[in-house]
C-alpha cells in the first residue's frame, strides 16, 4: 500500500509501506479521509515543533476515518464493511494517570503521526491501517467519511467543554477562529451559551466561526484594542476559551473574563509572559485543555445525531497522491479552514 511520508521538511512521499494483517482484537482499515491538522503542518513546514523534531520519516495523519477491511479474530465491535471514525491515542492503561482516567495525560500515550517518541508513531495518512479493535468508532450509514474524519478535532473542542464545565446560560468568548476555534464555537452553542463572540485575525476563519454558530465576529487586526471594550466591572465574559496560542490574545482574554470567571487555554503557542497580577486580582481560574479521551465517542455521537454539523469548516477534498498541494492549501488561511486527503 501507499502512504503519505514525510522524509524532511517539504520532502513528503507518497510512496510504498508494508502493509499490516490483523490479528487478534485488530482491525484493517482502508483509510477513506483524512484532516491536515496543525501539527501535520508543523511538521512538513518545519520537520517539527519546539523540540519535538523529526529523526526519521515518518507517516503523518491522525484525523481520519475509514471502512473496515478485515478483522482479526476475537473482534466483535465493528464488521467488514462499516465506516469507522479511528481515535488516534493509544493510552497504556496502567500508569498512574490512566488508572485515574485522565488517559489524555498517560505517561506512555502512543499517539497517531508523532515524533515525541523514537521510534516515531507512524500515523494514519495511508491506504490502509492495521489498530487495535477499541480505537474503531462505528459510524451510522448516514455520515460520510468525511463527517467521521472531524472526530477527533471535535473532541479537542469538546475536551474544553469538559474542563470548563456548564456553559448554560453564559457569555462566551473563543479567540482563535481556525478549525478548534471553529469548532469550540460549535461546541459552546451544542452546550447551551447564550452568547458566543468569536476573535480572529483574519476574515475567512471569522466567517467560518459566524457559520459555527457565533453571535459576534470581531477582526483583531483592524480592532487591536477590541478587549477594552469589555473590561468595564471587572470584565464581561462567564468563560473564554483561548484557541490560538498567541500572547496578545492570551492577555487580551484575561481583559474581558469578568471576575471569578474561566479561561481554558487549548491552543499552544510556546511559553508566553502573561499578566499574573491581573489573574490574582480577578480571581481568574486559568484551565489547561489538552487533547480528549472519553470526548471522542461523544464526538462521534455529536456527529452521528446531527447535534453538530462540521462540514461548514471542510474547505477542499484532495487525493493523498497530490499532497503537496493540499499542505499548501491548508497552511493558507485566507483559503482554507480544514483540508482533507483522500485515499479511495
């Protein structure tokens, strides 16, 4: 079979890997669709992200869906023929975390298209891939493979949702418009707020977030003083949910979070000087969100009963043989929220 790999910076092959027979509690899978994420640009741009660097080629890819080719024996969750929406962590289960059911923060996560580890995680942007049965998320006929490949960056967005508890009746602010951006604003409206306003830099990722469901889109770059108008009493907003990564935006969220309210920060940036006096003084309760864990099947649930709808996000379908043209695409975002390759 065929796989996208990446040898060096801007040097991806779709070229020849050993394929792989299940065996026991294993599912082959022919990989229908596949999201470009932000991490799979990091590392065709750059080979890599802050220390994290690639040391051999590796398989990129962990948003993906597909339909089941093969099982091995003692498999009884899925079936040949069925789509399948595949969640790309494998936690080990036993460390300390996984025994406390914080498996996103396992101590030895195996996780699709990553260089933390040596060897890498070889991951899912293939025409077929051998996982364990769990990691397989049937679909209804009614989804398409490419609804089911937004699993996985729904569940980031549903991860906030967990860490910032109820959103019912709360003003709500998401800086960072791109596709977690986008989709936290879905997310945020699915979990009943009653007012959503979206920040961006850009006009495209606004528009998306407007479609996502956001009440108010604001431009930063034409309105870099936007937060002020939001800090009168202490602040304005219940929860902010910081999906960017970048300073100015950091510090401008803990401007228009009222008092005693709730940043979570998912978007990652490298270390940053944040205005601690400021969290101090208006009792800010400042979260981490990091990948999912139990979100994923409620991300697939989510996409399955139409409670959210991602297809306004997908900007562009583009064969795994073409791929250079879809990394270019998906890393322009005056064009593009979220690309995916196809391996049909």
């Amino acid at each position: 079979m065929k796989a996208c790999v990446l040898h060096a910076p801007k040097d991806l092959r779709f070229e020849e890997v050993p394929d792989e027979e299940p065996g026991v509690g294993e599912v082959r899978v022919d990989v229908a669709a596949g999201g470009i994420c932000g991490s799979d640009l990091h590392y065709y741009f750059h080979g890599g992200f802050g220390t994290v660097r690639l040391r051999q080629p590796m398989i990129l890819g962990h948003e993906v869906s597909g339909t089941v080719a093969e099982v091995g024996p003692g498999v009884s969750r899925v079936a040949v023929g069925q789509l399948v929406a595949l969640e790309p962590g494998i936690a080990c289960g036993t460390c300390r975390y996984c025994r406390d059911g914080l498996q996103n923060q396992c101590l030895d996560m195996r996780f699709f298209g990553s260089a933390m580890r040596f060897p890498h995680v070889q991951g899912a942007f293939r025409q077929s891939l051998t996982i364990g049965e769990r990691q397989c998320h049937p679909v209804p006929a009614t989804v398409t493979a490419a609804q089911a490949a937004f699993a996985e960056p729904l569940a980031v967005a549903l991860h906030a949702m967990t860490r910032a508890g109820s959103l019912l009746g709360k003003r709500v602010l998401v800086t960072g418009s791109g596709p977690i951006g986008a989709l936290t604003v879905a997310a945020a409206r699915m979990s009943g707020a009653a007012e959503i306003v979206a920040v961006d830099v850009a006009s495209a990722p606004l528009a998306a977030a407007t479609r996502m469901g956001a009440d108010r889109a604001i431009d930063a770059s034409a309105d870099p003083d936007w937060a002020r108008r939001y800090e009168a009493d202490k602040g304005s907003f219940d929860v902010a949910f910081e999906a960017s990564g970048n300073e100015r935006a950091m510090r401008a969220v803990l401007t228009a979070v009222r008092a005693c309210g709730i940043a979570v920060q998912l978007g990652l940036g490298g270390d940053v000087a944040l205005p601690m006096n400021l969290v101090v003084a208006k009792e800010i309760d400042l979260r981490g969100s990091f990948r999912f864990f139990e979100e994923f099947a409620w991300a697939v649930d989510c996409i399955a009963s139409g409670r959210i709808d991602v297809l306004p996000i997908l900007t562009d379908s583009i064969a795994a043989r073409d791929a250079d043209r879809a990394f270019a695409l998906a890393s322009d975002r005056s064009k593009a929220m979220k690309v995916h390759l196809t391996f049909a």
